[in-house]
C-alpha cells in the first residue's frame, strides 16, 4: 500500500516501514497520526482526494531529531569591499511509518 501524505506543507511518498525525514515537529516522541492523505494506492485500486481523502490515516512512529549538514550562505560585492558569510543548519525529525490504515467504507470522489 503506497501513500501520499501531507506533512508540514509538504508532501510524501510514504509506505509502511518507510523512514522519512521531514521539518522538526513539535513532538519529540511518542506515536503521531497523519490524517491529510491525498492519494492512496492499493494493489490495483487508486483513490484521489479532493483534496484529502475521509476516513485515510498514516500512522508513524518518532525516532528522533537531528541537525542537517550546514549550508553556507555568502554574500559579495565586488570592488565594496562587501563580504557577509553565514551559516545555517535545519533540523530534521525522523519518522518511521507504521502503518497505513484504510476504512472500508472509503468511496473514491465521481
């Protein structure tokens, strides 16, 4: 079962026992459910929301936090004697999807 799911205003492609890094969420452990899926795809049936699909959650797991390599910004203009550098680095949260869940009275939009 493949899932696209909305997470933090951007979207994934998701299975179960998938490992995702997505933006920092607010929670630091436990368990989270996701309820914005936009596609879900069974093994020759595809539902598309519009824009969400009812009764569709993604449940996961998290990891943890981590920070991402740090990306240089530098700035320059030449013959100004102008030279700014500045660093910056994301942090990430690790989920690992547990389990996609359907219910069986999902009707795909006409």
């Amino acid at each position: 079962m493949l899932a696209v799911v909305e997470i933090g205003k951007k979207q994934y492609i998701v299975q179960e026992d998938d490992t995702i890094k997505v933006q920092k969420l607010k929670d630091q452990e436990g368990k989270v459910i996701f309820d914005k899926v936009l596609v879900l795809s069974n093994d020759k049936k595809i539902d598309i929301g519009a824009p969400y699909l009812e009764n569709v959650t993604v449940e996961a797991e998290i990891e943890g936090e981590f920070k991402d390599k740090k990306v240089i910004i530098y700035k320059y203009k030449r013959r100004k004697k102008y030279r700014k550098k500045q660093g910056h680095r994301q942090t990430y949260t690790t989920l690992k999807i547990t389990r996609i869940a359907a219910s069986s009275s999902q009707n795909s939009p006409k």
